[in-house]
C-alpha cells in the first residue's frame, strides 16, 4: 500500500489538497445483485418492468419485461434510475453503468449504493478506471466470474470531501456526455448513408433510383460486368503488400494489427494500380471488396479487376457494397459450401447491373465519398475522446 503521504492524484483540481483516504467499497456502500424468474412460468414475463441484464446497464432499453407476478416469485431486484450498476458474469464482467431505467436487475448485476459523504458518479468512474486491473486480478484466462464479495472488498483510494468526489464525477460525465453525443452523430451519419445508399441506386425492381440528382433522367443501362472491368493479371514481388477487408475495403497489409502471413515467395502476387477493384473471391459474397488508392501488390487468392472507359470505380466500389448485389455474388460463388465458395473473374463478368452514365456515376461517387469524409472525422472525434477519458482516468484516480 502507498504511504499516506503519497495518496493523491497526479491531477487535481484547484483548491483541494491533502492526501486521500483508503476503504473497502462495502463499507461505504449498500450493494445487492438480483435473480431470473423461471421462463417456464406463464404470466412472469412480458409485462411493464424492464429486466435489466448485464449487457443492459448502458442501455435506455431491454429486451425483456417482467410483470408483477414475475418481479414478487423471483430474486430480482428493483434499481432506480442513476443507480450504479456493476457487470459480475459474462463478456461484459467488469463493465460499470449508470442505470437509465428504473427496472429489475438479474443476478449477474451487481447495484450499488453510495452512503453518507459519498458521490455516485466519483465511483462509478473509479470503477471504470480499476476495470482493467479488477479483470486482470479474478478473471484471469478469461474464467471464473466476479461476485458481490469481490466487488465489494475492493480497496477505494478516494477525497473524503464529497465536493472533490463531485468535481471528479462531473467531470468524467461530461466526458461520456460528449461522447455519448458523439456516437448518437456517428450512428446518425451512418444510418444517413445506408438510406441515401437504398434510394440512390436501383433495387432489383427498379429501372432508375428514387432519388436522383438535378438534370438526369432516363433509365440506367444493364450492362454486364465484363463489358466494364478487365481482370489484372500482372505479377509481381515487388510494391507494397495490399489486403482487402469487408468493413474498410482496400488498405495496406502494413495498416492492419495483424500478424503477416504472407507468403515469403512473392513473385506470383499479383499487382494492383490506383483505381483498381480488388476482391476477395472467396469472400466478396460477403462484401470484401473495394477501390485500391495505392499500387503495390496482392495475394494470388485476390481477384483484381480494372474499370474500362467510362467507369467510375469509386461507384462501383459502392455498388459492389449493396446488400441486393451481395446476395447476386453469393448466388453466382461456385463450392459445395460457404467456406469452399469462389468467385473468379469468368463468373463475375457475367453478372449484369444497372448503370448511369459516366457524369452521373461521378456525382454519386462525390456524394458518398463526402459523407464517408464526415463519418471518418466523427468516428476519429469519438476515439479521440475516449482516449482522453483514459488519460484522464490515469492521472485523475488512484
């Protein structure tokens, strides 16, 4: 244990001074987890009370609702709205909220009470600051689970001045708060795009879009994919080592926190230019694919394939994305099953899509490639703002 002297935050606020004080959390809170009614009863399930379980405790909504009946023949337990809540089993054991419902709490839920001179938010943050070293200390390998007594019996180092705690807690809230914020733009910016993406190209009924920009009109052409792209078949070992990936498409192997299992024998890689499309083809019913902005060099296993006159690749590169064109390149895969399933170039350019012209593929490609500028800039915002948090969490707890 550090000596007294030594117990204080590397950070502080203005105006507190003095060194912080050590106890167990239970003795200076009331804590208690809950129970789950038998699913086999009727009546105990499907009424007004919101179950609340342990992937629920940063949540404004449940899955499940209790009636009455369920709530009184069952161990679960109320919680009211801020309560602490505390993940004790699971993935999520480790995990601190603050309750947004007032609810019932399972047994893997720990609630946890403040009493006296004490603030709600300064340790549910000094919870969140321990998560790492609590999980490290009682679930090592990953098993076992946390219990109440565990929680409970952990040493707190804390001001014993409720307003430092206060200044503390409020602090961090307003951290989460701009996260929080955050994440609701971030969310908000993708369903966006989703939408724009569903209006703005065909479905498979349709012979134009419903949202089209000012000056176009007329049908879109059905052409095939072999009459718009060339398969790349360069080789070559030299040029930096490409991989393709559902969710970020097209990026250096380098980029990725991935351990390199390439081949040390390159000189069949094959070479992809700026502009290119590279897919996997054991993958691309699964939406691996995207335009390359670098040259360098891909794994055999790829399929690359280059835009002819008058294709935009970045519109195709979309396109490729869109769940109804998905389903289109599983149905043309060719294996006995999912993991065996291929989709070479001579399968591919048979498929057929609808197209605009060259000008109006470019407005479209402008538009999203605008939005996917936003949503990166709120996405680097976000992880930019929970690193802080860490930091702060770091120097401002003990």
């Amino acid at each position: 244990m550090d000596s007294k002297k030594n117990l204080a935050p590397e950070i502080r606020f203005k105006g507190y001074s003095g060194a912080w004080g050590q106890q167990k959390l239970g003795c200076f809170t009331t804590s208690y987890s809950g129970g789950t009614p038998p699913s086999g009863k009727p009546g105990y399930y499907g009424g007004s009370i919101p179950f609340i379980r342990s992937a629920d405790i940063n949540s404004d909504s449940t899955g499940l609702f209790l009636t009455e009946i369920g709530l009184n023949n069952s161990a679960a337990k109320m919680v009211s709205v801020d309560d602490i809540l505390y993940a004790l089993y699971g993935a999520t054991s480790g995990e601190v909220g603050r309750s947004r419902l007032c609810g019932a709490i399972n047994q893997a839920v720990l609630a946890i009470k403040p009493s006296g001179n004490n603030d709600s938010e300064f340790i549910a943050q000094w919870l969140a600051s321990q998560k790492k070293k609590i999980v490290k200390t009682y679930l090592q390998g990953g098993q076992g689970n946390l219990s109440g007594d565990i929680v409970k019996g952990l040493i707190v180092t804390k001001p014993a001045e409720k307003a430092e705690q206060r200044s503390i807690g409020n602090f961090f809230r307003a951290l989460d708060a701009a996260a929080g914020l955050q994440q609701r733009k971030l969310a908000g910016l993708r369903g966006l795009k989703g939408a724009y993406l569903q209006k703005m190209f065909p479905q498979a009924e349709e012979k134009v879009p419903k949202l089209r920009f000012a000056g176009f009109s007329g049908k879109w052409q059905v052409r095939k994919l072999g009459e718009l792209f060339t398969e790349r078949n360069e080789r070559s070992a030299n040029g930096d080592l490409i991989s393709v990936t559902i969710n970020s498409g097209v990026v250096k192997a380098s980029d990725l926190k991935r351990r390199d299992t390439s081949s040390g024998d390159k000189l069949n890689y094959k070479k992809v230019e700026i502009g290119d499309i590279a897919y996997n083809s054991m993958r691309m019913w699964q939406g691996a694919s995207g335009v390359s902005n670098y040259s360098g060099i891909l794994s055999p296993a790829y399929t690359v394939i280059i835009p002819n006159h008058g294709v935009n690749p970045v519109f195709f590169s979309y396109l490729f994305k869109l769940p109804q064109m998905v389903k289109i390149f599983q149905s043309y895969s060719q294996g006995l099953t999912s993991d065996t399933w291929n989709l070479k170039f001579p399968l591919l350019k048979r498929v057929s899509v609808k197209v605009p012209s060259f000008e109006e593929q470019a407005l479209i490609s402008d538009f999203f490639l605008a939005m996917g500028q936003q949503i990166n800039t709120q996405s680097e915002m976000l992880v930019r703002l929970k690193e802080l948090k860490k930091a702060y969490l770091q120097k401002m707890f003990i």
